[in-house]
C-alpha cells in the first residue's frame, strides 16, 4: 500500500519521532511537503517529550525544533506529552515482543503512538516496521519522498 494512500481523517494526530524532528529542523521543506500531502495543519501533532530530550542532547534547542515545527507544518495544535506509566508499561511489553527490533526509547515512542491513536512520522526503518506489526499507523517520509519522485 503506498504510504500517501492512508486514509487520514481530519483531526488524526501525527507522532513524529526524534529523528523526524531534526530532519524537519534542518530541511524544513520535508515538512512543508508532508504538509502538502497529509491533513497535518488541521491534526493534532504530538511531540513526546523524550524526543525533544533526545534532540537535546544531541545538540538541537527544543524550542528552535517546536518552532521549525510549527512553522513548516502550518499548526498551532502541537502537544508535547510526558510518557505515561501505561505507555512505559506497554514500551515494556512491546520491546519484549518485538525483541531484538526494539528497544529502549524507540518503544516508548512506538507506545506513546499507539497510545494516543496517532500516526507515527519515523524515518527509522525497524521502528516502522515494528509499528506495521503491531497494526499502528506509520509514515517514513523517504518512502513518500521516492513514491512522489516516481510519479
């Protein structure tokens, strides 16, 4: 199934990985086309606070990455949300079920997606792939990337 050809309705959230993220902050026309092709300006778009930590230490400014955020993908709605005890209880299991794919940070993000309903945004190909085996809704923006080349 092509990745653009998810059915995203209005107000979907769209959770977008650390990786994501920086890749956004230094290209910002990666999220000016995920905007182009998916309903992201009238979603909800969740930033888990681990990922921001995560940007952080490797040298990014939280604020300039929300800022980025904000700006490229045209929203206002940008929620950045702790990891619950139940989505660290569910990273737990996951990692668990999906060993050795998935660990540690990458599985509280994958819980924290398939907590809130949302569409994990990831260019990291295990963790897609670990979000498809758990029937979560996933985009890797390099595959639309090529698919829109393609066309």
């Amino acid at each position: 199934m092509k990745q653009d050809s998810l059915r995203v309705k209005k107000n979907t959230g769209f959770c977008f990985d650390t990786c994501t993220q920086i890749n956004i902050f230094k290209n910002p026309n990666i999220g000016n086309f995920l905007t182009c092709r998916f309903d992201i300006q009238n979603s909800l778009v969740y930033i888990p606070e681990i990922t921001l930590v995560e940007a952080e230490r490797n040298g990014f400014e939280k604020s300039k990455i929300l800022q980025t955020l904000s700006q490229t993908l045209g929203t206002k709605k940008i929620i950045v949300s702790p990891i619950t005890t139940n989505m660290k209880i569910r990273a737990i299991v996951l990692e668990q079920k999906l060993k050795p794919l998935l660990h540690n940070g990458d599985s509280e993000i994958l819980a924290f997606a398939l907590e809130t309903d949302s569409i994990l945004v990831t260019y990291d190909k295990g963790l897609e792939t670990c979000c498809n085996k758990m029937h979560g809704k996933v985009i890797n923006p390099s595959k639309i990337l090529v698919e829109a080349i393609a066309a």
